[in-house]
C-alpha cells in the first residue's frame, strides 16, 4: 500500500514534469525526451496500481497494458526523430 | 529488519528516477541529455524490478536502457546543436531561447494544478479497501489461455485486439519512417575492438531473445523483448560497419515487417472461418498458436525498431531491378 | 540471510548514486561514458541482490539482459560516423 | 557456515563497487577512472556472483549467474577500449 503509494507519486511527479518540458521545451529533441518522461510517470502509476503488496501476486492486466505502451512509445519517438529530420532537411533548402 | 532496508531503497530509487528526468530535461548539451535518459531507464528497470513486474523490467532493460538511446543517438548525428563544445559558456543562438518568464510561470502552475487532480485522483483509487480486479478474472480462467505466465495470457489471449492493435501502430509508424527519406549514413568499418564484441554479443542477443520468447510462457518474458533484443542485434551489426543492419533485401524484408500483422490476423480469420470468435482460441491449441504469432511478432518487431534505427528507407528495402529503375540519387538531387 | 541482502542492494543503490555524480558531471563525453558503463554493471548487481530479496527469479534474466544492452548503449556512444560519408543533401 | 562465507563474499563485492565509484569521482585523469571502473566491474560482480552462487542450490541458477559475470567481464573489456579509444581522438562530447 505505501509502497503503490510512493512509487505512483513519483510517477506523477514524472509526468508533471514531462508535461511541462514538453510543453515549455523548444528543441525537438528535448521535446521528445519530455514526451517520453511523461509516459514513464504514466506507466509507472499504472505499475504502482498493478502492485499489491510484497509476496502477492502483482495484477497482470496494468502491466500488459505498460508493456504495450513501451512498445507504442519507442515506434512513436523514432517516427517522431524521422520527421524531425525530414523538417530539418526542409528547412535547410529554404 | 529488511522493511527498512527496503524503505531505503524505494526513497534513494525514486529520488534517483526524478533527479534524472530533471536533469534529463536542464540538460543544455544534447549528448548529455541522451546519456540522461539512458540511466534514467536503467533505474526505472530496477524500478519495475522493484515493483514485481519483471516483464515490464525486461522490457524497459531492453528498450528504455539501449535501443532507445541508440535510437537517438543516431538521431543527434544529424542535430546541428550536437556539435558545439559542451563546456563553452551558452551560446545565445535560437535553438536555447526560452519561453518568455510569464508564460513559463503560468505553464508551471497548470501543470501542478493538473498533477494535484491527478494525484486526488490516484490516492481516492488506491484507498478503496478492496478493489475489484480483472486479476482475479484472469487468474480463474488462466488455463484456457494455453500459457501460465499471466502478462502473456493477458496480450495474447485476453485482450489479443490490443496487441494486435499495437502491432498495426509499430507497422504504421514503421511505414511513416520508411515514406519520409533514405537511410542515414553508415558507420565505418569495425576496428579490432568493435569486430571482436559484435563476434560474440549479436549470437549471445539471438539466443536470448529466442530463450525469452519461448519462456515468455510461463516464465516473465515474450515476443516484444525478444523483438527488442534482437532490433539491439541488428544495431550492433550496423554500428560495426553493415549499412544493412544484417537485415534481408527486397521481399524478404517486406514479408519481415509484415509478418506480426499478418500471421495475427491470419489466425484470427482462420478462427473466424472455423466457427468461432475472432481471435477466439481454442483452449487445446491457444499454447501452440500463441507461439506462432509471438514468433512472427519477434521477427517484425525486432525488423520495425532495426529499420527505425536505420532512420529511413534503406536501399535493400527495394529490389535490385526496382533500385535500377528507379535510381535514388537521380531523383533525390531534383529540386 | 535476506535481510542481509537487503541491507547489500541498499548499499549497492548508494554506490550507484556515487557513480550518477560523475555522469553529470562529466566533464568529457569518455567520463559520462565510463559512468554509465558502471550504472549498468552496478545495476545488474542489484538486480542479481533483488532476486532473492524479492523471491523472483525472473529477476536474474532482467540482469542478463541489462548486461547484454548496456554494452549496446556503451557501442552506440562511441560509434563513429563514415569519415566524409555522410549523405546528406 | 556457507552463509557466512557467502555473506562475506558479498561485502566485499560491495566494497568492490563503492571503491570503483569513489575512484570514479576522486581520480585525476580519465585513464586513471578507467582503471577504477574496471576493477568495480570485474572483482565487485565476481564477488557478489560468487556469494550468490553458494546461497543457490539450483544449478541452472546458478550457471546463468556465472555466465552473467562472464558477459560482462567480456563486455567492460570491450566497453572500457571503445571508451579509451574514443577518449584518445577527442571526440566527443
């Protein structure tokens, strides 16, 4: 319980914090960086509420729904460095 | 006594985790923002270690601790910010502008009032004394999903339109890389250090992303680290001088990057066809048939991340005729 | 014997905090670099204590691979680019 | 008498490690740290493999202990000359 308790503090305290860099951040590559702290803090609360205390039996279906979400987040940034490039690639024969 | 030790730990963990994203985020040079990032998944893998979710911690070890980072690493090659001298004093050029003070005051507030919602919010869920849980619905009827580690039961089995799902996103984003340009450049010829660690370290990558699929059935594991670790291969094989990454030409990458996708539906249909749900396996034959789509989700996953660090569309994703016909270097110098 | 170990990892926590110092310190890239080679090792230790501080096993192959990929990491930093071969338009 | 053994095993692994990133803060020059980190990295997780092999009594277990302590042994090896090789062209950062 204080355990889900501070680990899904700090995953808001994560997401807080990359909401605002990705927010307040001008260059595409920090912007991305916060995008992808603030998807950490998420998939940390989702851990911490899939987490039921120590010799129990944790709850599968939270922890399905990050492992799906890891994978999501690193095909979105990779797209996103791809048109990063492509708009800097633009930008340059202007 | 172990409690406290415990207790300790959790506070210098998450103290650690939040201390890296702030500075993750201060960073002014790049590069260190990168090398940031790439601890902060270190630690957030002991995290999930920590929280009793050692699929996730796999995960997160494979793809928040390495290929993300080398993802942008190769990314920062082409960042003109990456080149000026971190221990030179701020150079005011527009990319360090900031947003006024007022406006960033104002950003700050928002997102704190937001995170206190939120905060309400979760404390409100975690303190219901006995909440009720899919958990309990997956555990009952665990046996008829035709594995015994309950993470894969859910992806696979319970809620295979996700993963499928999912599988169509990394497919999309895979093609939005592929449309947007040519590959970046390569990397120059592995020196004796380089050869002899990718000699050893792309078959160790191999056999452990093949030793964690199949255990993904009943142990923490399963198709997505074992695709991450087998795209970590291919990186490997490029940074040591292979432009192609040890990925197939033509054809046979495109069959490659389909193949999750297609295998996953084609089983569906296949249900379909023989009377039942889409997707609704038949608890005798869901072990064997959650393998064939997790083999097939290997392969494109570990193809989709090595194509993304490929960075675009790479010559061997045409075939030599079509390469001929269509010649890049002619077309691409065209205004 | 646990509790024992428990107390380890903690000190093991510390050791990779010591370690983060120099990660943003620096000052050169080989330092950072070097510091982030340690944070690997330090955290397959931890990970290798936890195993049995948590009772799972699953935890020792998390090790496996964090050794596996931190190594990846530590390539994909000193990578070096073809000289003069970039492709750019 | 096993655990006591193990027990010490483990100590001095830890000790291992912190003295590895002591130095890594302490010493002057970059050659210097790469000497502390791969003193951390060979003798501080052999140490600690070699405790938790004794605690082990599943063999598989502890093969793949072992075989993790052997990766990264070839691992920093190969890390710590890419590091030093690119700390010698000054590349960076």
């Amino acid at each position: 319980m204080t355990t889900a308790l501070l680990y899904g503090l700090a995953g808001i305290g994560l997401a807080v914090l990359g909401l605002r860099g990705s927010l307040a951040q001008v260059s595409l590559l920090r912007r991305l960086l916060a995008l992808n702290l603030m998807g950490s803090g998420v998939f940390l609360m989702l851990g911490a509420v899939a987490y039921r205390g120590p010799g129990l039996p944790p709850d599968p279906v939270p922890q399905a729904l990050v492992l799906t979400g890891i994978v999501v987040a690193v095909s979105a940034t990779a797209l996103a460095l791809a048109l990063g490039r492509r708009l800097r690639e633009t930008q340059d024969h202007d | 006594m172990d409690g406290i030790a415990l207790i300790l730990l959790d506070a210098l963990l998450i103290l650690v985790l939040l201390g890296l994203a702030w500075a993750t985020l201060e960073s002014r040079d790049p590069r260190r923002g990168v090398v940031l990032f790439i601890a902060f998944g270190l630690v957030l893998a002991l995290v999930w270690a920590r929280l009793a979710a050692p699929d996730v911690a796999l995960a997160e070890a494979a793809i928040g601790a390495g290929l993300s980072g080398a993802l942008l690493l190769a990314a920062l090659r082409d960042e003109p910010e990456a080149g000026h001298d971190p221990s030179e004093p701020e150079p005011a050029t527009p990319a360090r502008r900031r947003l006024p003070s007022l406006t960033n005051w104002a950003l700050g507030l928002l997102c704190l009032g937001l995170g206190l919602v939120v905060t309400w919010a979760f404390v409100d869920a975690l303190s219901v004394a006995d909440p009720e849980r899919l958990a309990g619905q997956v555990m009952a009827r665990i046996v008829e999903s035709g594995v015994s580690n309950p993470v894969t039961a859910v992806l696979l089995n319970f809620r295979g339109y996700d993963t499928l799902l999912e599988l169509a996103v990394l497919l999309a984003a895979l093609l939005g890389i592929l449309a947007l340009g040519p590959e970046r450049g390569g990397y120059a010829p592995a020196g004796p250090v380089l050869a002899g660690l990718a000699g050893w370290l792309i078959p160790g990558l191999i056999l452990t992303g093949g030793y964690l699929l199949w255990v993904g059935a009943h142990a923490p594991g399963g198709a997505f680290q074992a695709g991450a670790i087998l795209a970590a291969a291919a990186v490997i094989r490029r940074l040591a001088g292979d432009r192609a990454a040890g990925l197939p030409q033509g054809l046979a990458l495109r069959a490659l990057s389909l193949a999750g996708v297609a295998v996953f539906l084609g089983v569906g249909l296949a249900l379909l066809v023989a009377g039942r749900p889409f997707l609704g396996f038949p608890p005798t034959w869901a072990g064997t048939l959650i393998l064939a789509i997790e083999s097939a989700a290997t392969l494109a996953i570990g193809a989709t991340l090595a194509l993304a660090f490929v960075g675009g569309r790479p010559a061997a994703w045409d075939s030599p005729q079509q390469r001929r016909a269509l010649d890049p270097t002619q077309v691409r110098n065209q205004p | 014997m646990t509790g024992f170990l428990a107390w380890a990892a903690l000190a093991l926590m510390l050791s990779l905090l010591l370690g983060l110092i120099r990660v943003l310190r620096g000052p050169s890239a080989a330092d950072r670099l070097m510091a982030a080679q340690l944070l690997g090792t330090t955290g397959v230790g931890l990970l290798l204590l936890l195993a049995p501080v948590l009772g799972s096993a699953a935890l020792i192959d998390v090790a496996l691979v964090l050794a596996l990929l931190a190594v990846v990491a530590v390539a994909a930093l000193t990578g070096r680019e073809v000289p003069g071969g970039q492709d750019r338009d | 008498m096993t655990e006591l053994i193990a027990g010490a095993l483990i100590a001095a692994g830890i000790l291992f490690y912190l003295a590895g990133s002591i130095g890594l803060l302490r010493l002057p020059d970059i050659y210097c740290r790469l000497h502390a980190l791969t003193k951390a990295d060979n003798l501080g997780l052999g140490l600690l493999v070699a405790g938790l092999v004794l605690l082990t009594d599943d063999l598989a277990v502890a093969l793949k202990l072992v075989l993790i302590w052997l990766l990264v042994l070839a691992a920093s090896a190969a890390g710590a000359h890419l590091i030093a090789g690119q700390a010698r062209r000054g590349e960076g950062p």
